[in-house]
C-alpha cells in the first residue's frame, strides 16, 4: 500500500470506525473505484454514500470508536481516495 493509500485506510478507520485490520488493501482500491466511479458521473458523494460504500466492503464499520483529535473531513478523504488534489 503506498503512503496515499495508508493515509487514506488510517483516516477511514478514525472516522468511520473500522476494525482495527480495516480496510485492507483489497478493501480500500474496491472504495476507491466506487467513489471514483460517482466522481466521474459528476456526483460528490455525502457523508452517507461513504458510509454505505465503506460498511459494504468492510462489514463491521461503525462497531469501533477510536480516541482522539478527528481531523479528516470529506474533502480531504475524496481527495486521497480519488488522487485529485
């Protein structure tokens, strides 16, 4: 995974509470290609979609809480998934 890639996977799992092992690296290209998928029909996705798209590949999502400062937002996050910057 490269250093993108693990950014995006740590700050999944801080703001939407994957397991600890979550996403993998099969996991996050399979979200990555949905939410690009929505980017390149002109659709930005919500909050919820990221929601839908992460629990659909990583089932568990929701079930942890992990302590501290949250900084992602969904900007930064569509950023790292889609590599537009």
């Amino acid at each position: 995974m490269n250093q993108s890639d693990q950014e995006l996977a740590h700050r999944i799992k801080l703001k939407f509470g994957t397991p600890p092992q979550s996403p993998t690296e099969l996991e996050l290209s399979n979200i990555k290609g949905e939410l690009s998928a929505l980017v390149d029909r002109g659709v930005v996705p919500s909050e919820h979609d990221w929601f839908y798209i992460i629990s659909k590949y990583c089932p568990d999502t929701g079930r942890y809480s992990y302590h501290g400062l949250d900084n992602s937002d969904l900007v930064m996050l569509l950023q790292l998934a889609t590599d537009k910057k």
